[in-house]
C-alpha cells in the first residue's frame, strides 16, 4: 500500500517538473506573436514539454536614430540574443530569418524554417493619401524605408519620389508615419502586417544592409533562383536567373549516416546531394553575376553608403 502511494507521490512530482525550454525573443509586438506561433506549434509536437519565453531588447532595437546600414555592427537584431543562447539562458531563440548575418556564429545552427507568409514588399500611406499609388504620389514625396535594397529597386522605378530612413519596430514607423508630416508612405514587408491584423494598412503591394535580393521558386523537381543587385539611386542593376534539378524524395534516402547540417541548416529530412545542388545554384548565380560586373555595382554603393 505504502509503496503505491510512493510511486504515486513520484509519479506526481515527475509531471509537476516537467522539463522547461526557454525561448529567447525580442522585445517588440511583431516578434511576440512570431515567437507565439512557433512555441504553439512546439506545444503541439511535444505536449510533454513547457515553454518559458524570455524577451529581451537587441542592439538594432535600441539605436533608432541611425540609419541600419550607417551603424556599422553586425547582428543587430539577434546579437543579444546569441549571447543569450552562447550563456545557456535560453535553450533556443527565434527571428526573422532576415535578421540573421549570413555567417552564423561557431556551433549555432539554423534548427527550423517556418512556412513563408508573403514575400511580398508593401506601401503604407500617409492619411491624406489614401487612395494613390507610388507613382501618383506628388513629385519630391518622400518615402520611408530601413532597407537600402528597397530604395535602391525603387527609386530606378519612381525617380521623382524621395527617399529616407526610418527606423523602429512596426508600431513605432506607423505612429510616424500617420502623426508627422514628414513621409508620405512607408515600405513595410507585407508578412509583419499581415501578422499584426494590419492588412487594410496595404496601399500597394511589390537583407536590409545592401542593395540586392534573391527569390526562388520550386516547379516541377526545378529550383529556379533570381538574383538582383542594385546601385543605390537604381541608375544601375542587373538580374539574373538561373535553375537546376532538386530531387526530393518523400523520404529521406541518404540514411542518418549523412552530416545534415549545411549553410547552417539543420534539414533533417533533406536528402545531402539536394540541399548541395541548392547551394551550388547559389553559388553559381552569385558568381555569374559578380562576372557580368555586380561587384563593381556594390563597391560603389558601399564607397557612396560610407561616405554619407
């Protein structure tokens, strides 16, 4: 009898410790309801875990009156974070995968990759104009943006807009954008306002630190890869496209034997050869267009950022 009521008493304290996994976060709106969804999804795979979520303010948070590509530190928006992981505080951390450098850290690795909402750029106008596109916008309108990418693309397209940084999180260029008479519209990515609840925002739909930009797509077994590099007035740009055959059985075929951590992607159920010929497409674009002269584009635009 005793020793049932023991094994009960065990049984009862084992469930009430069960193991905790802490999330690292930034502090803003948008990242806490990204870091939401991703600890819900967690809760549904493994019910038999709880998740603690520790958010925390980054560099890039911070420093608001800069423009990002003028600040000069690398990982502004997860520096904090990775340190927070390096020091065992938390267990994983979750970001916007633009976010992050393209080199990640020694020993971290990339674990898992949401489904992609929009991927999209959209424009959000100022009240007064409501109703006009970018192109209808008076000559001289100025236009809001912490992306050099999305300048640079941009004003090759509306030469008689204006261009300026505008730093914060979404609440913070919003509530600028609607109470100062200083921008007329601002470039949002369409995904964080869908996640907010901020669709009827959307007035036009179309790595932040330089101007160029990859899109991919996947049709019949081809990855077909886009790349584009842009100077920064947009007088300049060049694109290119590029595919190759990825075979991605249903299964993983290469065995458990294979090291699966590539480009610093753990994808556990990538066949190796498939995410090899992914990143050799990568490569091979990159290097087509740095041959066809995109490297002299971006010298003169990183010479031009520096100098202002």
């Amino acid at each position: 009898m005793s020793g049932n009521g023991d094994a009960a008493a065990t049984a009862e304290e084992n469930s009430s410790k069960m193991r905790v996994i802490r999330v690292g976060t930034r502090k803003s709106q948008l990242a806490r309801i990204q870091t939401d969804s991703v600890v819900a999804t967690l809760k549904a795979l493994y019910p038999g875990l709880q998740f603690e979520i520790i958010a925390m303010s980054t560099t890039g948070d911070k420093i608001l009156d800069t423009a990002l590509s003028k600040i000069g530190e690398k990982s502004l928006f997860t520096k904090e974070l990775e340190l927070a992981l390096e020091r065992n505080e938390v267990d994983l951390v979750v970001h916007s995968l633009k976010d992050l450098p393209t080199v990640l850290p020694p020993g971290f690795t990339i674990g898992a990759i949401c489904k992609r909402e929009s991927p999209y750029d959209a424009v959000v106008f100022h009240p007064k104009f409501v109703g006009k596109t970018l192109e209808t916008l008076p000559e001289k309108s100025v236009v809001g943006t912490s992306s050099l990418r999305r300048a640079a693309q941009l004003q090759r397209k509306f030469p008689h807009l204006e261009f300026k940084s505008i730093r914060g999180n979404l609440n913070t260029r919003l509530r600028k954008l609607d109470e100062l008479q200083e921008f007329s519209a601002i470039i949002l990515a369409a995904a964080g306002l869908q996640r907010m609840g901020w669709q009827n925002r959307v007035g036009q739909e179309g790595g932040c630190s330089v101007p160029v930009a990859v899109h991919t797509a996947m049709k019949d077994g081809q990855l077909y890869l886009t790349g584009g590099v842009w100077s920064l007035n947009g007088a300049d740009s060049m694109q290119e496209t590029m595919q190759a055959t990825i075979h991605v059985p249903a299964q993983h075929e290469d065995g458990p034997e294979d090291d699966p951590q590539l480009v610093g992607i753990t994808a556990r159920n990538i066949p190796r050869r498939a995410q090899l010929a992914a990143e050799s497409l990568g490569i091979s674009l990159a290097t087509l267009l740095l041959n066809k002269g995109a490297k002299n584009i971006l010298d003169v635009a990183r010479q031009l950022n520096d100098a202002h």
